[in-house]
C-alpha cells in the first residue's frame, strides 16, 4: 500500500520533514516514490512553514493512497491557508525585476539619440 507521510531531516533540536508518497513497508526516511511538499514546524520570519504541492497529492489520494494522521492535519490547515500557496510566485519575481530594468535602457537610449541629432 502507498502512503502520504512525513520523512524527517533537519538537526538535532531543528526538525524539518519532507512530505513524501512511499510504500508502507519501507522505513519512515527511507526510499520514497515522490516528493509533494514540505513541513517546517520551527520556521521563523519570512521561512515559509508549510508548502504542498496540492495537484500532486490530489493525485495520489485519487489513486488509492493514504495519508498519516499528521499529514491529513496538515492537508486540512493548508486548505484553510491560501498565504503558504504564494511560495511559487516568487519565481515570478526576476520577471517584474527585468520590466524595470528595461524602462532605465529605454531612457537611456532616448538620451543617446537625442545627443546624435544634435552633433
């Protein structure tokens, strides 16, 4: 059987866990299948403490697997956040930075050609 359960990492005093689908038999942070999220239970300022990849375990579940009881926890606070789904949206970011830059080379080259006519 296929669960959706949390694998721990982090430090002593310092637990972080991957939120991973794997068979039921292997170890807790043994092999897993896939991994479709992360939980930070001691995240502090701007660390994101909890992020799920939503349409991957949607897929899972409709597929037959189940999820512990921490992860049905966690998947029931996540539906009733919408603020820790803004993690992907930081990729759009460089984006916004390079419509910027590009209206500083537009002024720029306005200068130059405006220098050009009048030499």
């Amino acid at each position: 059987m296929v669960v959706i359960r949390l694998s721990r990492a982090g430090t002593n005093k310092r637990p972080f866990y991957h939120m991973v689908v794997a068979d039921r038999r292997k170890p807790r942070d043994g092999r897993y299948i896939e991994q479709v999220g992360y939980f930070n239970p001691v995240a502090r300022g701007q660390e994101i403490p909890l992020l799920i990849e939503t349409d991957r375990v949607q897929y899972w579940l409709s597929v037959g697997a189940q999820p512990s009881g921490r992860v049905q926890t966690l998947l029931k606070k996540y539906a009733g956040q919408k603020t820790v789904a803004a993690a992907p949206a930081e990729k759009a970011k460089p984006a916004a930075k390079a419509k910027k830059a590009a209206p500083k080379k537009a002024k720029t080259e306005t200068k130059e050609s405006a220098e050009t006519p009048n030499e």
